[in-house]
C-alpha cells in the first residue's frame, strides 16, 4: 500500500480524553475514531490489526477442532429469561424492544443462544462432543466507559462454546481451550498467564482468566514468576491426546486474580519467586456444568435410553481488546511497537528524496519485492520532509523500516531498522531485502 493512495489520519497532539498509552496512541496513530462514549469506528489501520489478531485467533480454534459460525447481535430476551439470566444480568445489558413490543437485547455474551441451537438438533450422546465458536461484536453498557478500547461498550469477542456428556469429557474440552489460548497469544507476541478467576455473571466453578502483564493493567494479580517465561506448548501439540500434563505445568504453580486470591498460599511459593503485579485480561475459560443446559432443557439421550442434560463450558477472547493490551506492553515515547504478526503492515518503505528519479525506482524495486514476499509494506511515497516519514512510522509502530535516499544509492547501500530495538543497518538493497524476507514467519 503506497501512503499517498492510503487513508491514515495521524495526530501530532494527543487528544485531551485519551488517560493510558494505548488509547493515547490508537487515537494519534490513526486506528480508531470515537464515535459515542464506549463506540469506537475502526479505521484502515486499526481494522488491519484487527483482522490480524481474528485470524490468528481463528486458525488457532480450528486447530483445537472448534467449528466456526456466526450468532446475530441481537437476541430475544425470552431465552434469557429461560436461563434465569435476564433480570439477574444488570444494567450492563442492552434492553431493546422492537416494533411489535417484545423484548430484545443487544448480546452480551452467548450461552443462551447457543444452548437453544444446540438443543435444536442434538439429542443423542452419540453426537458429543460438540465444540462452536463465533467472532462477533458485543455490547456491554458500561456505567464508565474509558480507556478507549480497553474497556468499551462495543467490542469484537470469540466466543466458544462445548457440550460433553459428563464432567470428564467437559474438561477435556476445557484442556483444548486452556491450550489453544497459550498458543493463540504465544503467536501475537504476548506472555500470557493463565490465572484462576471468578466466574462472575457467566457461573460455574471453574475458570482461568489468560493475563497479560501491564503496569496499567486493570486489576492486580498475583503469580509465581516461572510462569511468566514457560513457552506456549507450540503447534505440534495434539489436541486428540491427554492435554492434562500440560494444562497441569500451568496450574500447579500459584497465579490468581484479586477476586480469588489466597494469601496464605502466595506466601507458600518462595519470596524470590512471588510476583504481585498488575495486569491486563485478554481471554477466559469457564466450565459451568449444567448452569444453562438445565432450566433450558438441553438434554441427550444416554445409552440407556435415559436422559441428561449436557455439561458446557464457554471461551472468549477479547480480539478488540488485544490490540490496545499490546501496545500497553508494547510501546515506547515515540509510538506502537507491533510484534510481527499483528502488525498492520510489516515493513514501512520511506523514500528520502521524493522525485528523485534513482530514489523512486529503487523503492519501487523494494516495493515490488516485498509485496511478492508477503511482507505487505507501506510505502511513504508522499511529499513530507524525512523527519515526519520518521515520526509517522515510529508512531505507527511498524516492525521494520527501509530508508531509501539519494546518498546511500551513491554508495550502494539503504538502510534497514528494526523498530523495537532501534538497531540500524547500511546494507546492499539486494541484502536488505533477504533480511526481511527472513523475518517473514510466524512461529510460536
């Protein structure tokens, strides 16, 4: 994408309203647009580093076997009301009412609606487990709305959903998330700590909340040290076998949320070991048992012939919710700092000499190249002076930098930066372009 043809309305200053980093520079880097308290429009840019983190988080709920669909925003209010949740839910529920007066709500989660699907065409064991997702927008009506994205109104969730014949086999299907979400974050660049947490509205008894840590986080959260740097069990893991050992690696040792913590076991774990920091919640994992499949009559027929109804958990991950998350833990005084899987363009071309006819046609060279090796650049082909091409591509936190400029060509070299580390490089264009085509993976 070349910068003249693209639409990115960068700020200089920061805008009054914007309190932490990430709002502050979501705003000034041209990703999002206020449009109502909470209600935010997703401009090119930040719309390419949502569509980066929804497929990262799709491919890897695929892996896990999870089967995508797609429930509406809005619901009737009469499912709710069959779970128990309709009145017990709070004010954060969007209560509409249609032009023929019934009641509906703008859906804030999706256990109800997914349990009345389910039991719409299963009724045998024989057809469990059943393991369905969707990425859809929320709406939760915040009494304060603030921090930009981090804590809208409308927001992006996946949300997951599984339906097993026992509690047994419901873990199992927990172990499946629990280990998809290490590896979904492991692929955006994050350390995330999955912590036991309160159920809270959802229900059940057992829940982990996966923490990125950020001194801006909105809650404390107490680990043990080793979990923050344990390696995400990568894409070999075989989701048909005992996840057990490995979901246990990552509960044996001590991490909770504020709402659970224990403080007479966090002092068990040695003191150089103790970690109490805060931080910032960019995915859940609950199993509730039979909390919706039973006032909602969401049985299947044993081999007995008696009937039961199912046991469920449900999964979400905050997708809007990870893009600010990751420049709160990724960012400096001069901007974002993408890792290189959520970035919305991976290298940014700045052309020191616009008009120049030997600076132009090497850009284009890199140009070309770069777009035939998937690496989607920027190319800043625009008339600004060399120090706001700069300012713009550190703000815009790019991973990597190609400067192109008349001088350099003389002495056959461009150089290449690396935005998080600021390490710069005089290297034949040939060079720098197979650096960059090397940079171009996506492990874990």
């Amino acid at each position: 994408m070349r910068v003249s043809k693209y639409f990115l309305p960068t700020l200089k200053e920061t805008p009054s309203e914007a309190q932490i980093a990430s709002h502050r520079l979501m705003l000034r880097a041209g990703m999002v647009r206020q449009e109502a308290a909470g209600i935010y429009s997703w401009l090119p840019l930040g719309f390419k580093v949502l569509q980066n983190i929804e497929q990262i988080v799709r491919e890897e709920q695929n892996r896990a076997g999870a089967v995508e669909m797609l429930m509406p925003t809005i619901q009737p209010a009469e499912l709710w009301k069959e779970s128990g949740r309709y009145d017990a839910y709070g004010k954060e529920m969007l209560r509409i009412t249609d032009r023929h007066k019934r009641e509906m709500l703008y859906g804030p989660t999706n256990e109800e609606m997914l349990t009345a699907i389910f039991r719409s065409f299963c009724r045998s064991y024989k057809e469990l487990p059943k393991l369905l997702y969707h990425i859809q927008w929320k709406f939760r009506d915040e009494v304060r709305p603030r921090f930009g994205v981090m804590r809208g109104r409308e927001f992006l969730m996946k949300d997951a959903y599984s339906f097993d014949v026992d509690e047994a086999a419901a873990r199992r299907s927990y172990n499946r998330m629990f280990i998809a979400y290490l590896n979904t974050f492991a692929r955006m660049g994050l350390k995330a700590v999955p912590m036991r947490a309160e159920t809270g509205p959802i229900g059940g008894d057992l829940s982990h909340e996966f923490i990125i840590l950020a001194d801006t986080g909105e809650s404390a959260v107490f680990c043990h040290k080793d979990l923050v740097d344990m390696p995400a069990p990568g894409l070999g893991v075989d989701f048909d076998g005992d996840l057990q050992p490995l979901v246990d690696e990552r509960t044996a040792l001590y991490a909770a949320t504020e709402d659970v913590h224990d403080e007479a076991a966090f002092m068990e774990v040695p003191e150089d070991k103790r970690l109490s920091a805060r931080g910032i919640e960019v995915g859940q994992v609950f199993y509730f048992g039979t909390k919706y499949s039973e006032p909602m009559r969401a049985n299947v027929t044993l081999a007995d012939g008696s009937e039961q109804p199912v046991h469920m958990g449900s999964y979400g991950v905050g997708v809007s919710r990870i893009a600010g998350a990751i420049i709160e833990a990724s960012h400096d005084e001069d901007g974002i700092i993408w890792p290189m899987a959520i970035a919305p363009f991976k290298v940014g071309i700045i052309n020191l000499r616009q008009g120049d006819e030997a600076t132009g046609a090497a850009c284009e060279e890199a140009y070309t190249a770069l777009v035939e090796a998937g690496l989607d650049p920027l190319y800043d082909d625009s008339d600004n002076r060399a120090g706001a091409k700069f300012s713009r591509m550190d703000l815009i936190g790019l991973p990597w930098q190609l400067i192109i400029g008349p001088r350099g060509l003389k002495e056959g070299t461009v150089e290449i930066k690396e935005r998080a580390s600021g390490e710069r490089q005089n290297l034949s264009l040939e060079a720098a372009l197979n650096l960059l085509r090397s940079k171009n993976v996506s492990a874990i």
